[in-house]
C-alpha cells in the first residue's frame, strides 16, 4: 500500500519544525516564498495578502468571486516549482461515468496492458479532471492487485523452497486494492456492499439483497467512491490535493464526512478547498479559511475559529454564498430551516435581496451590528435585521428599530398566513372541505383562540418584559476621587443600594399586578372588538397557525406557505405588500446614510 510512509518524510509537525522562512530579496510578482512545507504563497490576483497554507485549508468565496481561478493559479505553480511535491486535482459533483466492467479497448490496449504503461497514463492524468481519470484508477488498481498476486506467489515458492519444514508464519497477502476502496467506501455507505469478480473483470454493488452496477449507483454515491478511487495507493509525491467546490453532488452532512475520512487517512498530505459549503469550512479539522471578497478584489485570512463569535459563526458561515453576494442582506431569525427562510424570500422575490437566517434575537442583532469580520470581508453590505414582534414591550421594538432591526406587525410571521383575508383565499384555492371558510369565519377563529387562551398570553407577555439583569457600575471620574479602598467600597454599596431598589420597585406584586391587570383589559378589548388583525400581534403565530391550517384543509402549516408560495404574490395582498415596502424603505434609508 502506497499510502504516506513515515520513513525519510517525516511527520507535518516535524517537517514545518524544519521551515526556514528567510524571505528572498526579490519577492516574485506569484510564486511561492519559501521551499518547504507550509509554503508561503504569493498570489498575482492578491499581492498584498501571503497566503500561508496549513493542512487544512478552504478558500471561500462567491459564484464568480475567482475561487477556480485561484485554486488553477496555485495549482499551476506548484507544477511549475515543484515545491510542495505534485498536485492533485479533483473537481467536486461533476457527472460521472462509471462503467460496470474493466475491460480495455483493443485500440489501447498498448497503454492499459500493463501495470506500468497503465500507471504511467494514469499519473500523468493527475492534474487534469477527476471524471476523465477515474477508469484509469480502477484498471490500474486492478493491475496492481495482480502484480500483489503474483509478487506474493513469489515469495511463497521462496519461502517452501528455503524452509521445507515449513517452521514460522506463512507469507501473508496484502489485502487487495480494490478491497481496500470497498471497505472505505462502505464506511461511508455501510448498506452498500461493492465486489469485483478478477476473471469476468465485472464490478458489483450489492444493497438489502439487490445485485446491480455500479453505474446505477447515484450521482452522490458515484462521486465518493470516484474520490476514494483516487487516494488508494496515491504515491506520495501527490503532496497537496486541490478540490473544486467538494460539497457539490453531495449533502452536507456526507460532504464532511467524506472528506473528513480522507484527510485522517493521509495526515501527510496538504488540503486545498475552494467552496461556500454552509458548514465545510467550520469543520474542527480546518487550518486556514481564506475569504475572497463579494467584488473579487480582496483576500481575507482566517486562522482557526476562535476568532469568530458564535453569532458571526451562525450568520456569517452558516449563509456564506448570500454574505458573499454584493447588495442588500436581510437578516431573519431562525436557520435555514426555520419558516423565516421560506417566507420572506416570497415576500421580496427577486436577487435584489440575499435572506441570511442569523439565529436567536441577540445573535441577529450582533450580526446586524456588523462586528468583526464584516467589515473585512464585504464593507459594502447593507444590513438590515427582521424579528417577529413575539412579547417584546413597545420600548424594547423601539430600541431595535434604533439600531437597524424592523419588527413585523404581528406576534410571528407565521401569524401572515392567519390574516382572514389570505388564509380564506388559500382555502378556496385548493377548496378541500365543502364549506369554504370566509374571512369572517376565520376572524371569528382567531378572536375565539385570543379568548380561549387569554389569560396565558398575558402572563407571557408580562413576565417576558420582566427579564431583570443584575449590574453595578461606578462611572470612573468617581473612582479616580477615591482615595482608600473603603471610600471605593462605600460608592459601591450605595450604588447597589440604589439598583437594588429599582430592581424590587419593577418587581414588586403591585407592579407586577397592574401590568398583569393591563395587558389582561387590552385583550378584553381586542375581544370585545372582534379586532383579528389586533389579535394577530397578540396570539403565537405558530400554534395558531396550526390550529387554523386544518380548519381551512390543509394537512400542516408548511402546506399553507407552499401553497401561498406557489400561487399568489405578496401584492395580491395588502397586508403583505406594505410589509414589503416597510422593508425596502428601511434598505433605501440605511443606503442614504452609508
């Protein structure tokens, strides 16, 4: 097996121990600056930036940004210095071929008759694309299991010849190379098992009792195993693998995997990537994440994740090909998969606006406040946050619209889709039950559930504004009069004192009372009035949602928002469009003060 070998190379960590990082007097316009591993890169496209590759390594970027030109621009170099050993080139999630027989055409026969006229061919493919390459891998590691073969009935015959009394261990038989891609593959796909028969030179795959091809296989399925045909017995000149886009064909999760299995089976070797997978580059595994810029002109460098907050880590990582497009980015909350990131990409429509879920409130904010990396990155952002009124307090919405975050007119924007108007609209449109419910109809639903559920819906909403925080501060032109540390401690005492009363007054049950006994008669009054759009901003969006989905027949929530999605735009209803315009208003306000 041809896999990395600790004789004469040496471990990573000892051989970057053996850098020498003397600079050269005459920096090249590209190239690399030193001639050991890592090795300091200097890009043509980015001069001012010396790109100094870990093991791991991930260049991120936007469709267009110029992450292939980099990835074939480092590429070519390595080729032409030799620094860095021989690169490996493998494009991610292309098609690929793959036939269930190794046999050879006759008209190349010369090339592939052979095991070394067949890895010959093979090498020499190496940097070119993975999908034109991938028959040469089975065919040579096919050979190769026979050169194994014959090389180990060789040593047998030795060994009968020299012990004929057959004393000590008989010669052992490597395990086959196409084994060895087989099991691996099965780590990643462990209801798959895949055979190949030597003498009809047939490969097999074998899944819950059913023989078939490999060519049946999927296109995720196919892109592994091509992968992995690519690493068995690699020799190790092949230093740096370079990937293009390595998420492509492949979920994220099986994405991770994958590459995360190769890496730890060939520590030795140098990982470049290029990609706006959503999690690829937060791996625990990476070293260096490298950024291009949304116009393509700048590189920024990241070493390790501890330099991110978690809130940049939710918004900045888990949205990468949004953040990296240029313009206008709205920032929801929720993840990916939150109803967030399904309804307001229906609200606005269009490229003019990327949708970035950025996680709870406080992590959307942060985002919103453009903190670390943002400015480094993408300066020419212009963020705007939107967050579901739920039960914050008047002053709390208004201290969030200060600071560039928009509330939306009711409690959730699910509670959109339970506006009478829209919800009986949708109903008539798939027109499931006999009776099509009306906006009175649902009106009435609405302010019974408000009715229904009153008295836990104003405890929420006053507890929820009954979040105390603790804190004491002196303002420094006090301490510095401060001559002893009892004369310190007494200013500290009294402002406890003082925050401890404003902290008892808030909660004392008189006030707790008369804000209970407040929000208690503004909901009697919603009631009374048999106000639906009022009780909106009242009543989770979510639950009643649910409730109202089935009334109107639909099977869940989700169905609603398909079928609004699907069938209507956001100015078929009032409602929604002026949502609309509220958001694009406040884009074109925070555009007038950049």
């Amino acid at each position: 097996m041809h896999r990395e070998k600790d004789a004469g190379f040496g471990s990573l960590k000892e051989r970057m121990e053996k850098v020498k990082r003397e600079a050269i007097r005459s920096m090249p316009k590209s190239g690399f600056l030193v001639s050991d591993l890592p090795a300091l890169y200097q890009s043509k496209r980015f001069p001012e930036v010396e790109i100094n590759f870990g093991r791991i390594n991930v260049v991120l970027g936007s469709n267009g940004a110029g992450k292939s030109s980099l990835l074939t621009e480092i590429r070519d170099n390595i080729r032409l210095s030799g620094i860095m050993g021989k690169p490996v080139y493998i494009e991610g999630g292309r098609a690929i071929e793959i036939k269930d027989n190794l046999d050879v055409d006759p008209k190349e026969y010369q090339k592939y008759h052979k095991f070394d006229s067949a890895n010959k061919t093979y090498q020499n493919k190496r940097g070119g694309k993975l999908s034109l390459r991938l028959r040469d891998a089975l065919i040579v590691l096919d050979k190769l299991d026979n050169e194994i073969r014959y090389e180990h009935s060789d040593r047998t015959l030795k060994w009968f010849e020299s012990n004929p009394a057959q004393i000590g261990s008989f010669p052992a038989r490597p395990k086959p190379p196409l084994t060895r891609l087989f099991e691996m593959f099965q780590e990643i796909f462990p209801d798959i098992g895949l055979s190949y028969d030597n003498a009809k030179r047939v490969l097999r795959a074998e899944k819950n009792g059913a023989l078939y091809g490999p060519s049946r296989l999927s296109d995720g399925e196919k892109q592994v195993f091509s992968i992995l045909a690519e690493f068995i017995e690699m020799p190790d000149e092949y230093n740096v693998v370079i990937v293009d886009e390595p998420e492509l064909n492949l979920n994220p999760g099986l994405a991770e995997q994958l590459w995360t299995l190769v890496e730890e089976s060939y520590p030795e070797k140098i990982f470049i990537y290029a990609t706006h997978s959503v999690g690829f580059a937060i791996r625990d595994t990476v070293d260096k994440v490298y950024v291009i810029s949304i116009d393509g002109k700048s590189l920024s460098e990241f070493e390790g994740m501890d330099c991110f907050s978690r809130a940049e880590l939710y918004g900045f990582f888990g949205s990468v090909p949004n953040l990296l497009s240029p313009g206008r980015v709205l920032i929801t909350e929720g993840n990916d998969k939150s109803f967030d990131a399904i309804f307001y990409p229906w609200v606005l429509g269009g490229p003019g606006v990327s949708i970035v879920p950025g996680g709870g409130c406080e992590d959307l904010c942060a985002l919103v406040a453009r903190s670390g990396i943002w400015g480094r990155v993408s300066p020419s952002l212009t963020l705007l946050g939107v967050v579901d009124s739920d039960y914050k307090s008047s002053t709390r919405l208004e201290l969030l619209r200060k600071n560039g975050v928009l509330s939306i007119p009711f409690h959730e924007a699910e509670s959109f889709l339970c506006v009478p108007e829209i919800l009986s609209r949708l109903a008539a449109h798939i027109a499931t039950q006999e009776e099509i419910p009306t906006p009175e109809s649902i009106s009435s639903w609405i302010v019974d559930y408000l009715d229904q559920n009153k008295i836990l819906i104003a405890a929420r909403r006053v507890c929820s504004d009954r979040a105390f925080s603790y804190g004491i501060s002196v303002p420094n032109k006090i301490v510095r009069k401060c001559a002893s540390f009892e004369e310190l401690w007494s200013n500290l005492a009294e402002v406890r004192r003082e925050r401890v009363d404003v902290l008892l007054e808030a909660a004392s049950e008189g006030a707790l009372r008369m804000e209970f006994e407040a929000e208690v008669s503004r909901i009697n009054s919603v009631i009374s009035e048999k106000d639906a759009l009022q009780a909106l901003m009242l009543v989770p969006g979510k639950q009643l949602l649910g409730v109202l989905a089935k009334k109107a027949g639909f099977r869940s929530p989700i169905d609603v928002m398909r079928c609004l999605s699907a069938n209507f735009s956001p100015e078929d209803f009032s409602v929604v469009e002026s949502l609309k315009e509220q958001i694009m208003s406040a884009f074109d306000a925070l555009s007038n003060t950049d």
